[in-house]
C-alpha cells in the first residue's frame, strides 16, 4: 500500500476453517497495525479446485495452486502458511525451507516430536524465519498476564491450572471426521486443544519438566462418512469406524521452576463450546482468564490493602494493554481473529527484519515432547521426563 | 470481486473513530457474508488534507475529498456516509439525498429533532436508501433476543432497564472536546450513549409513550484546548470554558404497550468503559445483556422446570444465532466491529434490492423525538408525551 | 447465661416470615457476639392460638399471649418487637411506647408518613430505645461499603442506582394475599421493595431531596382466596378482587449532596428471586453490591494503577470486615439470617447504652416520606420534594 | 423441647472452628427442622480448663470434662461428637464405640487408612450408629446435582474436576501451626481440603479406581510458636521447623465408571479465600459449583432447544431444592454453617431411627484409602489402585 514498504507475498496451503482464520489476519493486519512488510494474499493451495477457487475468491487470494509442490517453486512467493491437516505439515514445511521460503505452520508442528524435530532443522539449516500459530497467547489479556508474570508481580508461580473444554462431538453419532483419524490428525484433543494450554503454560510459567497423564477415548466408534474432511457433518452410512483418537486428554506436570500444572483438554465437556481458561497462582499474586470471556484478565494481588482484597476483572482494552491500542476505544471489545492478527504484526516484523519470532519452530519441539511425554506416559502409566525426549 | 457483482462505491464523511469503524465494516464485510452488492471505498472526505490521505491510505481508500459538497457532486460516488460530529449530518445528509445519493448516518441523527424530521423528509422526497448507524442492535445476542420476544417468548413485557455507563471524562481535567461542545455534538451522553439504550429499547421492547427525566452536567467548567477535535487529550491551557452538554442523563418511561423503563446514561460512573447493558423482564421470560461480553446473552424462561429455572448463560456464537454463522465456529467469539460489519450487511442488502432496512431516518426521528423529550422534561419537570413532539 | 449479665425480655407481636427471623435472630446473637445485654424470648403474641402455640415451641419462646394489649402490660417485658403486617404497626408501637417499653419494629414503619411521624413523635416522647428493621444494611459487604465512602475512597457521589426485582407473584393466578391488601400493607413493591432500596442508598449516599417516579399494578385483579394470611398459596374460589398495591415501583431522585439516583421495584422481574443490588459510582471509585451473592463487595478505584483498573471482587468475610469476624475463617460465607443477627446486635447494645441505634423511627420517618412523595409523584406526575413532607 | 421426643445428648471432644460449627448446628437444628430426637448440648471436651470453660459457656454447652475417657464414661452422654486434630480420632472413636455411645467425627477420619480401618471396625462390633462429617455434600446445591445424576439427568459421567483453594499460609513466616505437624494432622491440604473434594466426587460420580499424583511442600520451614493450636498466629521467635506436611495436593483418578477426574487442593492459591469448586461433565449434561456462591448450581442440558443452550445459573433456595424449604423464602441465600445444620439433621434421624446416616466411617476409610493412595503414588509415582488398599 505505501510505496515505500516492502511486500511480503504468502503462499498459503489449505483453506478451511484454519484457512479462514489467517487469510483473515493477512487481509486486515494493515488496517490495524502498522507491520514492517506489506502481505500479499498472492497464493492458495488445495486438492479440490472448484472449492479453492471459490475460497480464493471469498478470501481475497491473487491465484491458486492446486499442488503445494508448485506453490513452493513459484518465484513469487516469499512465505508458505500451513494450515492443512497435521500429517502433512512436517513434508510441506521442510520442502519450502529447502526452497528458502519462510514458514508459518499451524500447531501442533507435525505427528510426532520426531516430525517436529526435522521441521525444526530444516529452517534452521536453511536459515528461513519460521512461526508456529498458537494464537491464544496474543490475547492482549494473555500477553497482560505475561508482562505482569515478567515483572515479578506474581513472583515465584506455584500452581498453573489449564482447562480446554469443548463439546461438538459428544453426539455418538458424529461421524469419523479427519480430526477423528489418528493418520491425518496424530492426536485428538491432545494435539488440537492440550497443544494450545501447554503454549500457554510455556508462555506464561516455563519449561516443564515431567508429567503424567491419561489420553482417554470414550465413544470407541463412529460412523464413516464418505467425505470426512469437513468439521462437522452426521452420518450417512451405518458403517463404524474405529476412533484411533483420544477424547480426552489430563494430566499433571512439574515445571522447571518448582510450579506444579494441571491440565485437561476435552471434547466432552457439555456446555463449553471453547472453554479455554487458565488460572496461574504465584507468590505474590494470581490470575485467571478464559477464552470466551478473552477480554477480560482477572488479577489478584497479595499486597492489595488487606480488607479490600480480591481479583480484579480487567477490560484489557484500554490503549495501555498489549495491541488492544490499535483497535477500538475501551471497553469496545475484540474477538477471538484479532489473536490471528496480533500474531501475525509479529511474523511480518520478524521477516522484516531477520529474526525468528516466538513462538516459533523450537517451541513447536518443545510443546510436541510435552505432547509425546504424555502419550507415553498414557502408554506406561509412569512420568516422563521431557530433557528425556528432547536429547 | 465476483464479476457479476454490482458495485457500491462509497464516499465517506469523517475520518475519526466511527470512520475507522464504518471503513473496516465496508472492507471486511464481504470475506465474511456474500451482500448482494459489493461495497466500494471509493472517497473519503475530511478538512485536513494531511491527517486526510493518511487515513485514506491506512483504510484502503481509493481517493479523498477535503469538502464534502465536492463528494457529493461526483458521479462515481452511491452512497453518502456521513460520520462526522452531530451538528453537520443534516445539511450533509440532505444535500446528498437532493444528489440522488444513498445515506448512511452515524447516530444520532442530527442536533435536534427539528432537524432529524427535515433529514427523513429529504431521503424520503428523494427516494433514496437511508440507514441510521445503531450497531448495538446488531449484536448477535440482541438479535438472539429480538428473536425471542418476537416468537412470544417472553410474553407482554414489563420491564426494560438500560444503563450506558462510561468514565472516561471524569478527570475535571479532561478538556472541552468537540463531543462536550453543545453547538457541535447537541448533547452529551444523552445523544452519545442513551441514544443507544433507546434504539435497543425501541427494537426490543417498542415505541415510548412519555417519559420524565435529568440531564445533569456534573462538571461544569473544563479546560479549553486548542484542537479539541481528539476523543481524548489534556489540557494544555489554564483557560477554562462552561460544558454546556450533559455528563449524565437519567429518565423514566411508559411504553404504548404498558411496558416501563428506566434509563441511565452517563459519562461519571468509574469502572465501566463501555457498560452498555440491558435487561427486559416480561410476563414468560427475562433476558440480560451486557456489551463488555457481548457474545453472550441471558435468558430466563419461566416454564422451565421448577427447581431448575435461572438465567441461561448463551454464548452466542453458534450457527444458528444470527450472523454468528458467518464468523467462526461456536465459542469462538467476536467483538465490538462486527456490530458494524453486520449492520453494514443489511444496508447493502437494502440498497441492492431497493428497500430501506432497519434502522432508518424514521427510527433516527423517533429516537431524536425520544431524546427530545427528555431534554424538555428535564428543564420543565414535567412528563413529555412522545406523540407530542411527532405531530 | 452470663451470670453478671443484664437480661432483655423480648415480646414479640407477630409470628410468621419476619417472626421467624427476629426470633432466630435474638436466639442466635450471643453465640456469635457479645451484646451488652442478653436477649430473652419471653413472649410472643398472635391471634390464632393453636398456630402461635407451634410457634412459641418451635422457635424457643418462654410463653405466648393473643392480644398484643396484654403482653404491653406484662412487667416481664422490657421491649416489644412488632413484626405484624404494616396496618398494626402504629397502634402498637405507639402502645408500647407509652408503656414504657423499648420497640423493634419491621419496615416499612407504619402504612402513611403521618403515622410513622406519630410513631416517632411516641417513642421520643416516653424516651424508650427505638429501631426499625432495614436488615439489609447490615450486611458485612455494604458495611464495608459504607466504611469507604466515609472514607472519601469513593469522593463525592454521583450516581446510585438501586434495583430490588422479585418473581413472586407473577402468576395471574397468585391470590390476593395481605401484602396485596392495601388496607393492610399500605403498599405493595413500594413499601416492601423500594423501602430497602431507600434505607441502603440514606444509609450509602445521603438524604434525598426530590423524586418522581410511577407506581405500577400489571395484574388488576386477581382471585380471592378464604385466608389470606399466607405468603403463598393459590386461587380456592372463582372470585376476583381489585389489586389496590402497585406490582413495580419506579422511580428516580435528586440527593441532598448533589447525586442522582434511579430506583426500581418490582415483583415482575422474572428470574429474580431476591434481587436487591446497589451500585454506586463516586469520583473517586465505585460499589457494586447484590444480595443473592451477599458476601460479595464488587469494589473500583481509579486511582488504582492504570492498566490494572477493574471491579475487584471482594469475599467480605474476612475478621476485618464489618461483623465477619464473628464468625468463620474467610471465605465461609454467611447468609440472610445474619443481617439480622448483625442488626439485633446493635439493638441489644443500643438498649443497654441507652442509645438510639441506627437505623432508628428518625430513618423510618425519612423513609416514608421518600415513599410517600413517590407516591403523590406518581398520582400527580409532578416532581416532589421531601422537605416539604417532613415539614 | 417437645415432651414426647426423645433427646439425644451430646459429647463433644474440642472446641476450636469445628467445634464452634458443631455446636451451633446443634443448637439450631430444631429452629428450622423437626428432628426425630432433640439434641442436648451435654458436655464438651477439652484440655485446657480456662478456654473450655468458657467456651461451653459462650456455645451453651451443659457441662465440661477436662479428660475425654471421663466424658466417654458419662451415663448422661448418648453421643460423642469428636472435634479434635486429626491424631486423636481413632483413639477416641474406638473407646466410644467400646463405651456404647454413638460417633460423630469430622474428617478426615483418622491419620491413616489403617487407623481408619479400625475405626469403622470399632463402631460396627458395638453396633453404634457412626457419621464423618463431610458438610459439603449438604449445601442444598450439591444435594440438587446429586438427585439430577440420579435420575440419570447427566448421563453417563464423563469428568469431574474438584479444586479446593485456599491462601491462608502462603506468607513464609506464617507459623508451624498444628495443622502443619504431620504428627497431629497427618497430611496438609490434603487431608484437610482434598478429603472434601474426594467425598464430593464419591457423593456425585462414585468410587475411585486408581490414582496417580503428588504432594508438594513449598515452604519448607516455617517459624516455631509457642503455643501452635491456634488457626492463626504469626512467628514470635526465630526458631524454625521443618514443614513435613503439604501445602498443595495435585492427582488425577479414574473412577470405577469409567469416568476421569482432576483434583487439586492447595493453601497455596493467592486470591482463593476458601475455594471450593467442582465440575462434572456427563454425557447429557454438566453441572458447576462454587462454595464461595454456595448458593448456586450452574447446570447445562444438552438436550435444552438448540440456540438456547448455555449453563443456568439456579440458586439453590427455593421449597423444592433440598433442605432449603426448612430456612428462608427463595433468593434468601443461607451460609456455610448450614451445611452442618442439614447434616446434623441426619444424624440426629439415623440415631432416632438405627441406621447409619451417609457419609459414615465407611465413607471415611474408602476416603482414606484415596488419600493414602495418593500418598503413595507421590512417593512411589506409580498409578495406584485403590481396591488394592481396601483388600
């Protein structure tokens, strides 16, 4: 738009719900913030050109591709964005950075630690910037919590507890989508939900040291469904399928620092469409936040004059709050897309000028070995030691 | 975008914190739901040149005009916006009906109710497509509600109360901006906020019969600044000039259908950003709204079972609640904007298809008759009858 | 019990829902305070004897009597505690005080102004210790509140705003019980409802100067029913009577001290079982307070760091609130009953200084002629002035 | 009180904050409910003369005993209420058992599982009636939840998650108060707070299978005082002693029904007061609770219409919830200490009657058995089962 500012041309790869999400953030970033680079919607990528072509029209998209491996040779793309199923993240994403392109790729990383490991050396040996997407943290209540958590004002944290309760596939009828398929997704609620509150967790207290924990399945099978690609649907055979998945996912972690973590992630937790919370208690201080409320940051302080102490509920929309001064007048809320937006003034920046933003790929290793850790630690029934998986 | 797709090419008056809202809204609408024409930003028109094409260029304007009869006069423009302070919409407005334009009008409608009925009689002798800017009512939740009480499920309504608490003038020293200048803005809270807790009492509840009430100026003098055109700023004077607008405005009402309101707008009530609530009680249900979580809305149902009756908390953000398709899956929620996107939805819809949607000129004068009234009563002490001031 | 202690032989007229709280209240005092005189329950008064017998025996009264004339002149009674319905509270009181007894009595005072002035005017002139029962102040939250604001932590006040929403009696078919006799209660939402609305906000924020307001009756008739002495109870006959006592109760006020205020109650707000909230804005901060979550004082101060402003939330049931440390450790809330426990013990402390506690007939007087001037609002339309009721 | 009931007089051993709570619920059981036999506050227990006597006098207690067999050994004592730290509990209970009196204990019931075990040996070889009292299960709300789950309202049982928070020592120089000594009280939180959240998910969901966690101490030593009975207290030497118990308990468990739960109990929590939570997902439906809002039950029903589903907040206070028909009219909140006064009700019925009220000392040793599986696991960190602890 300036004259002056470079562009950035993006080259996404898949066009669904997360698709959505960050064409989105592309499109209205600028309009908000002022980023370092200009996006350029240049290119999408899918498998099934009519619906490509239609959501290249719908999201704004230059062109399409309907292979990845020709949108990573194209010359005019400078950055691939990730956002198709897991199981092909770690190919698409070492392959554009063996093709210089900068990565963006939407969590979990890949399938495994392992996956994630290569992705991770792969940008590094070719010196691209890389971003994984764990929006949440850019909630300006989030990054309130971590500014407060930075400056001591919690002091040494004792307790994080982090919940990630949804409910759309309690119905046993809900069929065997792609996120049911252990091949395509790796994980269930683990890898989709439990991956967002570790970032959390990570972002706000630290490095975990053990954990363990249960992955748990409660509906054993689900009707097939011819296409099982959409997020929802109902079934249109009477043929079941076996749910390679976990349902659930709970376990308890030590973090490097002393604190102690408890974290569940759900798909059955009736009444909570997108219940992300977390609640942190340290030494001097507390919060308490959740996602469908995201605005707001509830802060306790222990120095607080004694009789009129209590949490305080923050409208983190004032101008003083983390990115909230680039939208609206206090107490004019935002949603759950200005997370994408606010994350990516941070990739644009990074790739701007050289650096590799957080969190990047070396978080996606470490938030995937909690992830392995867990599963083994289901398999086992014995703690797990992260340093262990990350050697 | 699409090829077949007609164009409304749009010329915006103003540039401050509605043009930014009503900028996003025409740029964002379109990746979110289809209208049925394809908005335009065509021109934006403001008096200072420099601040002007800084603006144009960060919104994504094609071009800019520094008088706005200039705008009015070109023939690449449909629809006229107007969303510069209060004391101008009318000549604007009229003028751009006498044009042949389309009228968009930030709320509220004009400085008087005088002036509010000429405007109605302009679009409405030119036969052009005119809107009022009440976003609230855009709300999915509102909506939702709007719904409910449509359907009978609420019953005969009783009660209304609405508050729009604010606080961001409370410091004496917060200086005489254009929104406390009486000849600009005509009112203080009473035309900024309550105007609000009227449209939403009017689309829920229906029309008022009479209403008794105060305008209160609890501050009476503030410093001058030189440019009091910002929302906010210090004094940078010792000069110090009368507030001839209102910090607070209370009143009571009677609805034609026997329902009763109380109302309070106010500028002094510290903590509340942006309180806008609302609550409506009636003879099957009751409902509760607050915009600082917007997304959800309260509902009480009195044939629920006895022993489990108590307000529903719904998250509003589910398909089957409106406009909440268009954006994310359920629990994901969305913000202060896209009141504004969804408004701006049925005004392209309306001008497609050649019906004025709601709210228009016709709500902007019932409002203004509303407002009016309270103003009269507040300096007589008397009950105001609406119908009155109509005639 | 105490040996050394002076006893105060109790004489209660009346028996049921406030006959049930008195009594409990005067039984459960010393187990949790340490009033200067130990209240014994020495008789208790109605007219049907078989009921007032159970009565006597369940809530641990020494003896009974059917005529409140006889229990005056009992010389085993030092004060007389009238919990009968509104219409018998002057005879009594007046009775009783004559005769020398210190007099409790229940809210709202008497059914008119001049009465509750007679009733002043009898205590005053026989000397004896006077109360009236406005419970709700003595809950350890708005103690809290009003410790503040004597405080100037909340500076000037300019706004209250009171609601008192109730659900009772909205079934149509809900019987003409007393409380809906005007001949008996005076009044309905009005005198039962708003009269705690007022004694919290003379008790927050000051005296009143002027109100206007509506009083309300939605259901005009409703069925008769052979007794009519019950809170509860459904239509037996096909016979309807005239509601002469308003359903809702509406009203807003100028204050002495410059605040505005807007009152509302009603028994029409469905979902609302005991809805009594308070809120305050001053210059300095703001309260938040509502009885169905009692223990909790909402609490906002600007001067609280920016970024961290918002409501605390705070659990008034710490030793350094008001009462709480009477009881159990914080965050072991207490209930409704203990407003009355709080409130009896300045009664029984009042009685043995030989003070008169607060609030006392004085706030009772000033009570009815906030009532009384809603009232004669409501049936003139115009804006009434206390003072000229209290003249 | 009534001539033909039968008493029942009670001996209570201590007379700190439980022993408060005790006596009160006795004392004011018969003012709301009609117990089968009247309780009689016979004698109370302690060691040190002065305090006791006392406090018998302030809680209206008949008589007092210095020594707990001289109490047993009273032909005038129907039932010993045992109050004192958790080290005294097996000894007394099983004398009393032996001495033929009934037992009432406050949990948890013993140091360990094994002296629980003799406990319940004890009371069942003397054929008394016995009773561990688990006040939480009576807050009328819980008592809701558990009839839904019941009538099978929830459906099968997917998660629950129990926290109990609370902050009182978290100051370094709080002192090594008795709760604090491992010797005398067996564990910290959890056996003091997790005890509660274990008997809440046996009450809702049902019997724990197995369990794996941790006990964390983060202050490891505290200052030495005096006198360390009391709750409270801060260091009056520099003397310090090590911290055997924990400050926090963090466990997940599978239940025999295939259900998963997280549990967290910690005096570690800044900001929680006395925190108290529980949440259970089932397969229809989800409930919520806060002991802090004690009053409420949040409840979600999958099967509520579409668009209208959101958790109901109900409070809990109206004539059909259980036990609340026996206090106040409907949004008429009650407090912690009702909780002792529903239980006590069915104490005082299962003696009348000769069955053992639930929770009992069978409750309290499959409660103990949890607790101690825990343990082990904190130290072993292996899972442990719990049928393997019952053999």
């Amino acid at each position: 738009m300036a004259d002056v500012k470079k562009e950035l041309r993006i080259g996404m790869v898949g066009y669904k719900f997360m698709g959505k999400a960050h064409s989105h953030a592309f499109r209205d970033v600028s309009f908000y913030f002022d980023p370092k680079v200009e996006p350029v919607l240049q290119a999408i990528c899918g498998r099934q050109e009519e619906d490509l072509k239609q959501a290249a029209e719908k999201m704004g998209w230059n062109s399409y591709e309907t292979d990845w491996r020709k949108l990573i040779e194209r010359d005019d793309i400078d950055l691939i964005d990730i956002v198709t199923p897991n199981n092909s993240h770690a190919e698409i994403a070492i392959a554009a950075a063996k093709a210089g392109k900068h990565v963006f790729c939407e969590k979990p990383l890949a399938l495994t630690l392992e996956q994630s490991k290569e992705m991770l050396k792969a940008v590094q040996e070719n010196g691209v910037i890389h971003m994984i997407n764990h929006n949440y943290r850019f909630s300006p209540a989030i990054q309130m919590a971590k500014k407060l958590i930075d400056e001591g004002r919690l002091g040494k944290i004792y307790h994080v507890r982090a919940l990630y309760l949804q409910d759309w596939i309690m119905d046993p009828q809900f069929p065997l989508v792609w996120r049911l398929n252990k091949d395509i997704s790796g994980s269930g609620s683990h890898g989709d939900l439990a991956a967002h509150s570790i970032d959390l967790a990570r972002f706000l207290v630290g490095e975990f040291e053990e954990v363990t924990g249960i992955l748990e399945t409660f509906i054993k099978e689900r009707p097939i469904v011819e296409s099982s690609s959409g997020l929802s649907g109902s079934a249109s055979t009477d043929k079941f399928g076996k749910v390679e998945v976990d349902d659930a996912s709970v376990f308890i972690a030590r973090f490097e620092n002393g604190a102690i973590g408890t974290f569940e992630a759900t798909r059955f937790a009736g009444g909570n469409r997108n219940g992300n919370r977390i609640e942190i208690n340290g030494e001097k201080g507390s919060i308490r936040w959740d996602m469908e409320n995201m605005n707001n940051l509830e802060v306790y302080f222990h120095d607080d004059e004694p009789g009129l102490q209590g949490f305080r509920t923050i409208n983190c929309t004032e101008e003083l709050h983390p990115y909230a001064g680039a939208y609206w007048p206090a107490g004019h809320i935002i949603g759950y897309e200005h997370t994408f937006i606010n994350l990516v003034t941070e990739l644009l920046n990074g790739v701007a000028e050289g650096y590799n933003p957080l969190p990047n790929f070396e978080d996606g290793v470490r938030n995937a070995a909690v992830l392995e850790a867990v599963e083994q630690s289901s398999q086992t029934k014995q703690w797990v030691r992260i340093a262990d998986l990350l050697e």
